[in-house]
C-alpha cells in the first residue's frame, strides 16, 4: 500500500465515518402523528385554499400493449404501498397543525373497467382517466392514491395511477416504476427500507430549526432577492383577477434534433448543462416580452439532497428562484454563465423550503399570482414511461387534464433526438395562439442564440411580426371626392353639408364658397385655425386648386366609410372639439361621402333633451364615453332608424362599448387623426390591452422594438403612425391586429410593482356607477378619480388586482378637463389621509377590536390598523389555519381559508364575521 492509496484510505473512512454520523436516523411513530414537511405543509394549505381542485394530483397514464397480467401488476402495486408507509398516510389537522398519520397496507388496490364493448374504446378510456385524474382525496381519511386500469381490447390496456402531492412527486415514479418491474415477476421480497418519509419530515424540521443551517440558507436568499422585481408583467390578453386561479391549458410543441444537439454543443464548450442553455434562453424570452431584464424564474428541484432519501416515494420536490440578469446588454454567452453561476448556488441552497423563503423574505403576499416568481422551466430525462413490464410495450397515453400551476410553466423532456416541450399556461390571462407564438419564438431564439452566442442578447433577432394588412380603398368615387362633392351640388344643391351653431351650409354654398377660393388657396393660403365651416370651403377649394387629387387622409375615410356603410343618405354627428384632429376627420368622412356633417355644441353631450334630438336625426354618430353612457341609462337611443356609433379607443371603457354594442353596430377609432377602426363584438372577453383593429387604407402602423426596427409578435413596443412614434405602446396580435397597452409616460413604478395608470383606470371606468375614471400617482400611492352616481370605492375596487387596488378613491362629480376636452390632471384634487399620524386606520371596536386582538396574540404585533393585512403583518399558512379555527371558537361561526385570504384586511374580516353571525342568526352575547 502506498502512502497516498493509505492518505485516500483514511480520507475515505473519515468521510464515511461523518456521513454515517450524519445520518437521517429511524425513529418511531407516536400515537399523536408525526408533522408534515415543509413542502407538505405548503401543499395542504393549497388544498385547503381550493379544496378538490385537482391542482395537487400527481398522476401518470401509460398505454399497455401486450399480454399483461393484472392480477401481478395489482400485487406489485399493492407491495409498493406497503413498503412505503408515505403511500399508507393521511394529513389531519389538529389545533391548527397539519399531522400524518400511518395507516395498514391495502390487501388490493387495482380497479379495472373493461371497455372493449364500447363503440370508441380509446375516447372513452381518455374520458374516464380525466375523470379520475380530477376526482378529490380525502386528506383526512385517505387513501391519498388511486389505480385504475381500462381494458380497450386484447392485450391493450391503459394504466392509470393518481397520487395526491402530499405524499408523492414526480421523482417517485420512477422509484414506483423500478420496485413494480421487480415485483411483478418474483415473488421474493425486495428488501426493506431503512428509512420512512416521516424521518424524513422529522429530521428537516429540526435541521431547519438549527442557527447555523438557518441564517446559512436565509442569508443567501435574502442577499440574492434583494430588489428583485415583484411582479413578471408579462403583456397578458386578459387582466389579472383578483385571486388567482388554476385554470390552466397545455401546448405542446418540440424541439428538434439539429437544435438540441447545438443546445449540447454550447453546453459542453460553456462546461454546463442544457437545462441551463433553455433557461438563459428562456430569459431572453421572457425579458423581451415583459420589457424586464431581473427577472426570477421557478425551477423544480428534487429535494433528495442526502443519499439515503434516493430510493423513498414521497414529496420532496422543492421550488428554487433562480435569479436571471441580463442587465447590462450581456452576450449570450456572458448570460449562459450568469444563468450557470446562479444554478449552482441556488442547487447548493436548494435546502430552503420554498414556503420558508416565502415567510423568512417576507414579500407582499399577493392573491392574484404566486409570490416571487410567476414562470418556471424544468427538464426531465425521460418521455413520461417509467415502467417497463416483460412482453409489454409502454407508451404516454394523454387525457385532457390541464391545471396551471403558474402563469406560464414549460417542460422539457427527451424525445429521441429531440425534446418535447410542454407550455403550462394559466388561460384565464393567456389565449393559446399568444402561447403557440411563445412556443414558436423559443425555438427561433434558442436556434440563433446558440448558432452566435457572443452576440448581445438584446441583438439576437425574434421574427419580426407580419405588418398590419394595408387596406385599399375601392377604386371610383371613393377615391375622388372633388367628384363627389361636384355632384352633390349639382343634383342635390340644396342638401345640407355641415350644420354647426352658426347655421347650415348646402352643398351649393360649398362648391361656390369653394370655387371662389381656390385661387387665393393657390397661391398659398393656409386654412382656417377653428371655423369649421370654412376650414371644409378651405379644404374643398384645395381640392379644385389641385386638379382634384386626393390627399392621404382621404383614403384613411374612404375605408372607414365603406367599413361603416356610409354614403350619401347618411348624417355624420360629431362632439369633437374645435380644431382637433377628430374634427378634420369627421369632416372628411361626412363630405367625401356626400353626407351630412353636424357638429354638436361643446355642452350638448350633457344635456340630456338636446342630445335626444342629435342622435336622433343622425345615422353614424362619433360621441364621448360620457354621451354613450347618458343614452344608454335612459333609454333614448333611436330605434327607427338605424344608427352605427363610433367611440375613442383609448378613451371609451371596455365595458361600456360592449353594452352599446349590444344595441347598435358600435366602432372604436385609433388616434386623433383616425389610423385603425375595431369593430366590437358585444360577446368578446375583456382584453387587458384596447383592440384597435386593422389600420385604416393609407395608414402604414408598426411597433417598433427596443432597436427601433419592427418588433415580434405579442413583444410590445412603441406604436408609429406612418413614420412617426405615438408615445403609445402597443403589440400586434398573432391574428396581424393592433393592440394598445396604454401609455409609456403613464408607466409608474408603485410599491416595487409596474403599474400602467391607464389600465388601471380603463379596469374601474364601467364598474357599478362609474361614468369615468382617471389614476395618477402621488407620493408613490395610486389615487382613483371617479365621476359618477352611487359609487361604492371599496366594490369597484375589488375586481383589481392587490398591486393595481388604489391607496385612496376619490368621488367627483365630474372630472376637471382642459378647453380641448381631455383630462386637466393638474387640477384634481389631493386625496384626503385616511389614517392616523401613523398611517393606520384605526380600529373602530366591536368585533374589528376582538378581530385585532386574535391577530395580536397569533402574530405578537402590537400596532395594527383596521386596514392592515395578516400576511403583510407577518401571518403565514399555519397561522392562517389557528386563525380561522380562533374564529370558530370566538364567534361561533366558521370563516375558511379561501375568506380569510380574499378579505385580508382587519376590518373586512371583521365585516364578514359580522356577516357570518348575522346569517346564522347569533347575537353578539351569544358569541362572547
């Protein structure tokens, strides 16, 4: 023996040596249970929040051909379970705790359907495993799994198993794959484990419980969150609800092999790994499309970070935020050695329990999304098979079972050469066309970023998006509106051209007016600045000065009035303001048609008889929010003739142009001189963005990218209008239409959150009694003006988002604006304090002082606000549970966690208790 062989040799024994005595020792179940782990406790609180959901099912479904032997597989299953005292195990709670309990092993476990008599075997099996898929456990009584398996035919089977997460995940199939294989063939036992899940759970909570592990893992993560953006805004096409939901669908896309194999190439000259290659690319993904370069995503990780644990079924699967920085303009291969850098240390610390960083960090605990991070990428080794039975071919069989568990969550896995990607999308914000593009941006990206990977990530190119298609005008008259008006003159002379408040002007008096004039328009004449009727003689007169060319703006009304149906017969009423651009194009819509102009007096949208009389001799009628709403509340619109009305995109709510639409043909026009027109359909989900439709003939409009060059599908940007930038940000849509995001100087930062002031205030324009609404920001609040009748602020707040909810609401009778018409901002008042010199809103007693006096003792804070929140005081998902079982002893009444979660607040927990007590027909005695 030499004397480094010997040196290695006692290095050996005494590494051998700690780990031995580092080992997850056995220990025995008392009769009172044993508690849960970390992850296990965060899965219960979930179930309880959205109890038989499906969301925590973990289940696998494998298609069976060949001659299978049921009676072996059902003993194998069986064995499996008993081996494994997690898969024999029930959560109950006991004085707010959740505890596990053991149970006996199960004599049979496999159901079997026969389907081979059906006339669509194969739809019928995807039916049933759905089914099963989604049917709830019973936590508190089990059993937490199920087996059920579907005879199609002879030698044709499908194998469905459905695990509740708190006892298994997926790592654990591929150990209840491994132990059914060796059992369904032998009769001898596999030898028994050493260990149980329940030492497991036992061992991770002191370990955690231990200083030097805890500040270890908390100071890590506190240092590398710090600052991190609260929210990935990604540009959703629904808003965000108020609480978020698991309403999930799935795409399925693929990679392929030229792909992957660069995606291995890069990765071994880099010395890492493709999942760190997809997730550098990932980021520039989701960087582009939430215009944010910190972002943090989820990534799953196993949990078994001791050897002993490899081989246990259970949950141990944990969540870690990576961190992924692509400040600073990186290349893609500097990113791809950030992106490494932060695995490993997030792997090297992957010991914190996700529901533990949650409470150490201490963010705001949102209810619309998942706090930390909204999207996550993992990769698994393997195509779904994990169980390989002698003579029997296995494949994925897929039901249509979709839960989201995030806003946006991708899987990769091998498939032959390539990878198959799975898109796990909450739909209640994302469409699945917004997805597919995703899907399909991924693969060009990850292609080009591996093919030049010293190129800046920012330079590295996403398809540009197809423009907006270009409508042509018809040819004819349209185009030639010197013609038409000449003609109106001459068979119609008398026929009125525009009415204003200083009279009507025919046809006749136009043309002559307009002949006089056009010499002097020769030689240079500039138009009118406000008379309208004489800014159209100036306008006509140019037309005969220039040999009856058209100017570019006709063809812009050209297509609008053919889109509308506009023609001669028809009576154009307009409330736009002197000399605004909405005017001119009012103006040359009506006469380029050889219709009828009315300009309405700047006071006739708020005058109820008058505006009656407009609108009723008018068939296309371009009005402001608040005239449609005045109409629409009492009833006046005409219904003897029909009328099409046209509304601003960016200033109508939504809700209000589908309830016109619901009664007459209804348009929205994009900017002050009309470049694109949406037709509304009253049947439409809300849009978080404004549908603007296709441009109008004439009007080149783009979005442009962060380089100024034409942006990529569903990737906003500054929307240009024939060359020339808005200050509007936008996106096209994968179906080639626009949609405006708002406003990028009404963008503001508030409480760590990105807010757009303008969504926000299009979100609360339509509520019950809100007429209009305006949001600003003042000293880092948002602060709500609403106009209005019978406004409630705390319900026409509650559909928001808790990031978007104004810190204050203030009532007006009708918004402050400017001689042109728009908001005068600087004349809104200041927002009255509603607190105290602290900031909080005091307690008014009664069932609020016996409220704060609960979470006084449950939380040992000492100053609490009637508007404060329990999570934001420091409450997590046990003190949830005692909280709401306080409340059962204290008032008599039982308040779940889905309640507690959506009414946070002091006073609104206290409302419901109120409430609660009310219905139950208890007296405040009764419950003291």
């Amino acid at each position: 023996m030499t004397i480094s062989n010997g040196a290695d040799n006692v290095h050996d024994l005494i590494a051998r040596r700690r780990r031995e005595r580092d080992r997850i020792p056995r220990r025995a179940i008392p009769d009172e249970g044993v508690p849960v782990s970390s992850t296990q406790e965060r899965i219960w609180f979930g179930e309880k929040f959205n109890p038989g959901f499906g969301f925590y099912h973990v289940p696998a479904t494998l298609r069976l051909r060949g001659p299978l032997d049921p009676g072996a597989l059902d003993r194998a299953l069986c064995e499996v379970i008993r081996r494994h005292e997690i898969l024999r195990s029930t959560v109950e709670e006991i004085d707010g705790m959740p505890v596990q309990r053991v149970g006996d092993a199960p004599t049979g476990v496999l159901r079997s359907v026969d389907l081979a008599g059906e006339p669509d075997p194969e739809d019928e099996a995807a039916r049933m495993a759905a089914d099963d898929i989604l049917a709830p456990f019973d936590l508190r009584h089990g059993p937490l799994w199920r087996a059920l398996l579907l005879r199609l035919g002879p030698d044709d089977h499908v194998l469905v198993l459905t695990f509740h997460h708190i006892v298994f995940d997926d790592p654990s199939f591929g150990i209840v794959g491994r132990e059914i294989e060796a059992l369904y063939t032998s009769s001898a036992p596999l030898p028994e484990l050493e260990l149980q899940y329940t030492d497991f759970s036992v061992w991770q909570r002191e370990r955690l419980r231990t200083e030097e592990v805890r500040s270890r893992l908390v100071d890590y993560w506190r240092r590398t969150l710090e600052g991190v953006p609260r929210l990935l805004d990604l540009p959703s096409d629904r808003p965000r609800p108020p609480h978020r939901s698991r309403a999930g669908r799935f795409h399925r896309s693929r990679l392929p092999a030229d792909v992957v194999g660069s995606v291995r190439a890069i990765a071994r000259e880099e010395g890492t790994t493709p999942f760190t290659v997809l997730l550098a690319a990932y980021g520039v993904l989701l960087s582009r499309h939430a215009d944010q370069a910190d972002i943090v995503t989820a990534v799953p990780a196993a949990g078994r970070i001791r050897p002993e644990l490899e081989e246990l079924v259970g949950c141990f699967i944990n969540i870690i935020c990576l961190r992924l920085d692509l400040r600073g303009e990186p290349t893609f291969r500097e990113l791809l050695r950030r992106v490494r850098h932060a695995s490993v240390e997030g792997h090297d610390h992957e010991e914190m329990p996700f529901e533990e960083l949650v409470r150490e960090l201490h963010p705001q605990r949102p209810r619309s999304h998942t706090p930390l991070f909204q999207a996550g990428l993992g990769v698994r080794d393997n195509d779904g098979v994990f169980l390989n039975l002698p003579g029997v071919r296995a494949s994925e069989f897929v039901p249509d079972v979709e839960v989201s568990h995030f806003d946006l969550m991708v899987d990769f896995s091998v498939d032959g050469d390539g990878m198959a990607g799975l898109w796990g999308y909450n739909d209640d914000l994302f469409d699945p066309a917004t997805v597919e593009v995703l899907a399909e941006q991924f693969t060009l990206l990850l292609t080009e970023a591996c093919a030049r990977p010293d190129r800046q990530v920012g330079d590295l190119a996403l398809p540009a998006s197809p423009r907006p298609p270009q409508p042509q005008p018809e040819t004819g008259e349209a185009e030639e509106p010197a013609a038409v008006l000449a003609e109106r003159a001459r068979r119609a002379p008398d026929s009125p051209a525009i009415t204003s408040v200083d009279g009507t002007l025919t046809y006749a008096q136009l043309d002559a007016r307009a002949e006089a004039l056009a010499p002097a328009v020769r030689k240079g004449a500039e138009p009118p600045a406000a008379d309208t009727p004489e800014l159209a003689v100036w306008w006509y007169a140019r037309l005969k000065a220039e040999g009856g060319q058209p100017e570019a703006g006709l063809a812009r009304v050209a297509d609008l009035a053919s889109r509308i149906g506009l023609d001669a017969t028809g009576t154009v009423l307009t409330f736009a303001p002197p000399a605004s651009g909405a005017l001119a194009d009012a103006m040359l819509l009506a006469l380029s048609s050889g219709a009828h102009l009315v300009i309405a007096p700047p006071e006739a949208a708020g005058d109820a008889e008058e505006l009656r009389g407009l609108v009723a001799d008018a068939t296309v009628v371009h009005a402001p929010p608040a005239a449609w709403r005045r109409l629409l509340i009492e009833g006046t619109l005409p219904e003897d003739h029909p009328l099409t009305a046209l509304c601003d995109a960016a200033t109508v709510p939504a809700a209000l142009a589908r309830e016109l639409a619901a009664k007459v043909p209804t348009w929205t026009l994009y900017g002050e001189r009309w470049a694109a027109a949406h037709r509304i359909d009253p049947l439409a989900e809300p849009r978080r963005g404004v549908p603007l439709g296709l441009p109008l003939a004439g009007t080149p409009i783009e979005v442009t990218g962060r380089a100024g060059g034409p942006g990529a599908t569903g990737v906003p940007g500054e929307i240009h209008v024939g060359g020339a930038a808005t200050g509007d940000r936008g996106r096209i849509l994968p179906d080639g239409s626009l949609e405006l995001l708002g406003r990028f100087d009404r963008m503001f930062t508030v409480g760590g959150f990105r807010v757009d002031t303008d969504e926000v205030a299009r979100s609360l324009a339509g509520r019950p009694g809100v007429v209009e609404a305006i949001v600003d920001v003042r000293h880092d609040r948002l602060v709500a003006y609403l106009a209005g009748d019978g406004i409630d602020p705390r319900k026409v707040t509650a559909h928001l988002p808790e990031y978007q909810v104004p810190g204050s609401v203030v009532v007006l009778d009708e918004l402050p604006r400017t001689a042109r018409g728009d908001i005068a901002h600087g004349e809104l008042p200041s927002p009255e304090t509603q607190g105290d010199e602290s900031g909080q809103v005091p307690i008014r007693g009664g069932t609020e002082e016996a409220v704060a006096g609960i979470w006084r003792e449950l939380l040992g804070v000492r100053e609490i606000g009637a508007a404060d929140g329990f999570l934001d005081l420091g409450g997590h998902s046990l003190t949830l549970a005692r909280l709401s079982l306080r409340y059962e002893v204290a008032f008599g009444v039982e308040v779940e966690l889905p309640d507690l979660l959506r009414h946070a607040t002091v006073r609104e927990q206290a409302a419901l208790i109120d409430e609660r007590r009310a219905q139950a027909g208890l007296t405040a005695e009764e419950t003291s």
